[in-house]
C-alpha cells in the first residue's frame, strides 16, 4: 500500500500533530458548482448520478480540482441504505427525496432486512474503489451513512418533514416498532460503512441530521444508543493504517459529553456552539470537526476570513480540530467564497501549530 501524501486530515481526527488546520466541506460536491450540474444533467438524475461510479468519481472529485481540500468524500446519499431495503426512493425536482413504499404499517416495519452492503449497495463500494484509484493517494477518502434515526424520520415518513410528527408519533406511541427500525438501520448502518472501508474509505463519517429534534432522553434513548451500536461494530484498522469515525448531531451541542464518550474518534459541531467551550467540555477524549456557519459563505472574502478566523482561535492552540462547515454548503454559494474559506483556513491556522 503507498503512503498518503497529504494526510493531515487523518492526523486531526487522531489528535496527532499536524502543521496546519485541515479542511473539508460537508456537501462539497453539489449544486453551487456548475460543473457538478453539468454531470448531473449527464445522468439521469441525482439517483442516477449516484448508482453511476464513473460519474459519482467525476464528482467526487470535482471540488478537489477546484480547492485545495484535505479530505475527500464519497458522492453518494444517506437514503441509499432504504433504497437497497426496497422502499424506492426517488426524486422529484424542488421536493427533496420521496418513497415509493415507506413505512406505513407494521408488517412492512416487521418485514425489513440488512441489505448486503456488497450485493445491493455494490455500485457504492464500486465508487469507492473506483474513487480511491483515481484520488492516487493524494488526500484521504471519507466513507459515510446516515444515522439510524435521521433514515427511520425518512423512512416513516416517506420523505422530509418539518414538524417530525409521524416519528415522534411512532416514538411514543409505539416505541417498540420504532426500536425495531433503529435497530435493524444500525446493524445495515454498520455492515455498509464496513464495506466501504473494505473497499477504501480511509476515515468515516455518520450523519445524525435530524437527532437535535428529540428530547433530552429521547435523543439519547432513540438515537445515541444506535450511534454507539454502530461505532462499537465499526473496523477500526484496514491495510495497516487506522480508521477514524467521526459522529455528526446537528443541535447535538447540548449531548456534547454524552456523544464524545461512545468511542468515536471525533465529534461533528454544527455553527451554534462556541467551538472553544466544546473543546473545554470534550477535553482530550475526541476531536472536533466544525463549524463555521455556512451562511458565512454568502459574504464576501474579507468577512470569511475574519470569520474563519474567530472560529480559529476559539478552538485555539494544538491539535484535533478539523474545520468544516456546521452543516453542508448551501447550493446558492459562490464557489469563490468556498475557495476565500479554505485558504484563510490553511493561511490563518499555521500559528496555532507547531512547526
Ligand atoms: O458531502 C458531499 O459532498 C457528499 C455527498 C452527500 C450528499 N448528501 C449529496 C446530495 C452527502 C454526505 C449527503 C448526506 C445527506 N443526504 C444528508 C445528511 C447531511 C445533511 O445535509 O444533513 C441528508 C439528510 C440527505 C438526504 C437528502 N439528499 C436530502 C434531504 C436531499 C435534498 C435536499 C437538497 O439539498 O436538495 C438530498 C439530495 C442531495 N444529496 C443532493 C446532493 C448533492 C442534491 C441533489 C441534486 O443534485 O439535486
């Protein structure tokens, strides 16, 4: 196996010393580029594009040419592991994803199965492998799911929602049906981000999106219970080289503790936290990935730098941050102001390390 030649971004999630801050954004390959639209328009549509490996590298690949990112992740979606289910998932242009077959009943819940991540999610473990060869070890590649709960809100649901009532319903009035859900999504989720880092994901990701709707206990009940079940199944070492996980709640800044300690090696902070006080609560046990709000995209180059410079020096001296948006980038960014961040990341955060 050759050796990364920038691997900084791996370095951070492991608290090692690195010379600079690295940095990703969530959602980096998507609609404010317009080559991705281009690509997009060459597929079908956006589930096209993903069941496509040589398209789903193209895009993978397409904010690297552009930016000097130290990390790059898959093109793929959270949903396909309901799609290889069976419940049919689609897209229908302004509405966000849809099910075909959500679940509706009981018998469909008690009907579910694992798919086999090497069988019925193969054109994403071809992605990954397809990717990792084109990447030519220049930076990392991250591998991703969703977390149990943010696919059973889906899932239930049978696509978005903005008051979470048909969840929250199950959730109380039927939590056993809801568990059941959960726990068959975290032993899919499971068996899906092994397979990706079988196939060459160098560092993983799980997106809880939607965690911050539930209570105080529901949260930790319903969705950090699943959470820790994943992280405690996951390889943490292929090919030699260590695997890093990274656990991502949007308005999980109030768990903060509770998630830092199922094992994860970094914590994923939306903008709304003060990322030094997150430092301070969380101590050595993990690193931090955040949280530069993404609205600050829509500013200029003097504002963004500033910006990226407060959260900069909140976080502080040393090592185990990994700078990121609080959540994806918005598809109305300039790609300009993409490129103003990520160069005031590596240019302003020199001071903070050793060299
Ligand atoms: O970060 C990356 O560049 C990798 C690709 C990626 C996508 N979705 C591509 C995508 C990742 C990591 C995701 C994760 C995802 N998908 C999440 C969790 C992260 C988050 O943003 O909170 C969620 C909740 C989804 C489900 C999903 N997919 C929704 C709600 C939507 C529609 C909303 C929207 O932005 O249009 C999608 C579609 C989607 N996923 C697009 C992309 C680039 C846009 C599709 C298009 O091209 O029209």
């Amino acid at each position: 196996m050759s050796k990364l030649k920038n691997d900084t971004f791996l370095r951070a999630l492991l608290r090692q010393p690195t010379e600079y801050t690295p940095v990703w954004m969530m959602r980096q390959a998507g609609r404010y580029l317009p080559e991705y639209n281009q690509t997009r328009s060459r597929a079908k549509d956006f589930l096209s594009l993903c069941k496509n490996p040589d398209l789903a590298t193209e895009a993978t690949l397409q904010p690297l040419d552009r930016f000097p990112l130290d990390a790059a992740i898959l093109f793929s979606d959270i949903l396909t592991i309901p799609d290889a289910m069976g419940l049919g998932l689609y897209f229908s242009t302004g509405e966000g994803p849809k099910f075909e077959r959500p679940l509706h009943n009981e018998r469909g819940i008690r009907d579910l199965v694992v798919p086999d991540p090497n069988v019925h999610l193969r054109y994403v473990m071809d992605a990954v492998s397809q990717i990792r060869k084109a990447l030519n070890n220049e930076v990392p590649l991250i591998g991703f799911s969703g977390s149990p709960f943010t696919l059973a809100c889906y899932m239930v649901k049978g696509g978005s929602s903005t008051d979470f009532a048909t969840i929250k319903t199950m959730l109380y009035q039927r939590p056993d049906l809801l568990h059941h859900i959960l726990d068959v999504n975290a032993r899919a989720v499971t068996a899906y981000l092994n397979a990706q880092i079988e196939a060459g994901a160098q560092a993983v990701m799980i997106f809880d999106t939607w965690g911050g709707v539930l209570s105080h206990a529901a949260y930790h009940e319903f969705s950090l219970a699943y959470l820790k079940q994943i992280v405690d199944g996951l390889k943490r070492e292929h090919d030699g080289a260590k695997i890093p996980s990274i656990v991502y709640t949007k308005g999980g800044g109030l768990w903060l503790e509770s998630i830092a300690a199922i094992g994860c090696n970094a914590v994923g902070l939306d903008w709304t936290i003060d990322i030094g006080e997150a430092r301070h609560r969380v101590g050595d046990k993990v690193a931090l990935q955040g949280n530069l709000d993404p609205a600050v995209l829509f500013s200029n180059p003097d504002t963004i730098r500033a910006e990226v410079g407060k959260v900069l020096h909140s976080y502080g001296w040393g090592n185990g941050h990994v700078f990121n948006l609080g959540h994806g980038i918005s598809q109305f960014t300039l790609p300009e102001n993409a490129a103003a961040m990520v160069a005031a990341v590596h240019e302003l955060s020199r001071q903070y390390h050793c060299h």
